[in-house]
C-alpha cells in the first residue's frame, strides 16, 4: 500500500511529504510534521496504529531524573565521559596545556573543539555504520562512549553539536529508537508527543530510499544551544537540508524537539551547497 501511495505522490509535492524524502533525510521515522505522519501511517485507512504500544526504554547515563530534571550539577558530566575539549578548558591562563606540541592555548583548526562555529569537518572523522546508515563519529569531538544502543559523550562546542544531531537523529530510525529518545531527547512535552507519533511507525523503518548525509553548517549558537542545519544527498542525486536544535542537557548534547514533537523543521528539496562544511567526498 505504501509503495502505491509512494507512486501517487505528485513530483512537485512539498519535499516533507513525499515518502523517498522523507527516508532520504536520514531519520527515517522521524519526519513527524502531523501532515507528514498522517501521509505515512494512513490516518484513514482503518489501522490501529494508535493503539500500538509504546516500547519501553533502557535507562542510562543519560536519563532525566525522576521529576524530568537533569539530575547532574550544571557543570558536571555523567560517569565516564570526558572529551578533550575539556583538557582544553581546563590549561590554566598562563599556558600549561602540552598537547601534541602545540602552543599553549593554541586550537588546531577544524578539529573541533573550538567554542567557534566550525569551518571543517574533525580530522579524525570516523564513519560508523548504524543499521545500514553512515554516520560521522570522532575520537576527539565524539561520541566517544557506545553503551548499547546510545552513542554518547560529545565535546561541549558547536561541533560536538552537530555530531550528535547526526548520531541521535539516525538513532530514530532503528529499533531501539524508544530507548535513545530517553536519554537523548531533551524531556518535556515535545519529547512525549514525539514517543507517541513513532511509536504508531513501528519499530525499525525500511531504508530502500536513504540518502547521505553530505555536509553541515552551523547557525545561530550559544554555549547551551546550537542550530544544526544538515545537508543530505538523496539517491539520485538531488541536495536537501533540514535544521534541528540541540540543547546541552543532563552533560551531553540531546536534540530538543517542537511541542508537537517535531524533531527538525521544516525541511528544503532544493538548495545548494554553498555554505555548508561538506562530508569529504559526500
């Protein structure tokens, strides 16, 4: 039925709605404008997919506390994650950092863990495979733990930001999806809406149609909440971008969703590179 309703969809249907894109984008599951998740799950044509449980979730490291608040003093980060941003941040004034022969207070450029909008991509950028998708990962900016599910632990900067907007975002796209939104989703409203809209999605989403991710830029920024715009090629060929927030939350980078449980906005079908940091040969 879908594979039906993927062929009447008119080519100059807006980008959000149209079921390749939508997978084309990388999230797979999470494109969840209420227009786009009605198209997707067919809100007429007599499923039950409200009815459809929610999957529980693991907790971790990442967990809100009990009343949703972050359970961490501001400034701290969970057990085990430490990122050489922080080695940085704590040279004294005078310039006793030693790292790798580099001057004192001195940031090698694009390897990002300058508090600066980022103008390259890491320098040791790693590819992980992530249930059939390519994500970017790096030793020094992150994720540099992987517990289960959740890819964690990101250097407190605008790049650290964008990693974990591409590793949490793919992250709604498997199976354990419901245990990442748990500790990867700023909590709050948005986040509740969110759970219930994927949860009538099922739990691992085909992938026949995924694209790339291609480049990034980063928008407006502060040292707790950065604009990631995201930039992914689809199979044939053609660029889109979408933009979703993170917000430092509970020590670590986590995506903070609309109140209709909107992850990303709005997203474009056509645009073009200029200004975007690309993927190496993305």
């Amino acid at each position: 039925m879908l594979g039906r309703e993927r062929n009447e969809v008119a080519d100059d249907a807006p980008f959000w709605k149209q079921r390749s894109w939508v997978y084309s984008a990388v999230f797979l599951g999470t494109a969840l404008v209420m227009a786009t998740f009605s198209y997707l799950t067919g809100a007429d044509n007599g499923r039950a997919d409200a009815a459809t449980p929610v999957p529980k979730a693991v907790k971790g490291p990442l967990s809100p506390g009990a009343e949703g608040d972050d359970p961490l003093p501001p400034g701290k980060r969970p057990h085990g994650c430490r990122t050489e941003d922080e080695d940085m941040k704590d040279a004294d004034e005078e310039g006793k950092q030693e790292k790798k022969g580099e001057e004192p207070g001195e940031e090698k450029p694009g390897n990002g863990l300058s508090s600066a909008r980022p103008t390259a991509a890491p320098e040791d950028v790693v590819w992980k495979n992530l249930d059939g998708m390519h994500v970017p990962t790096s030793p020094s900016v992150g994720p540099t733990r992987f517990d289960g599910p959740v890819w964690w632990c990101y250097a407190h900067t605008p790049m650290g930001a964008v990693m974990a907007a591409h590793g949490v975002l793919t992250h709604m796209g498997t199976d354990d999806w419901r245990t990442v939104a748990e500790q990867q989703i700023v909590p709050g409203e948005g986040r509740d809406s969110f759970i219930s809209q994927r949860s009538g999605l099922g739990p691992d989403l085909d992938r026949e149609d995924a694209g790339v991710y291609s480049g990034f830029l980063v928008g407006s920024y502060t040292r707790d909440r950065v604009q990631v715009r995201l930039l992914i090629k689809g199979v044939g060929g053609g660029l889109g971008a979408t933009t979703v927030t993170m917000r430092w939350s509970g020590g670590d980078w986590k995506v903070e969703p609309q109140s209709d449980g909107t992850l990303y906005s709005a997203s474009e079908s056509t645009v073009s590179s200029g200004g975007f940091v690309r993927w190496g040969a993305a």
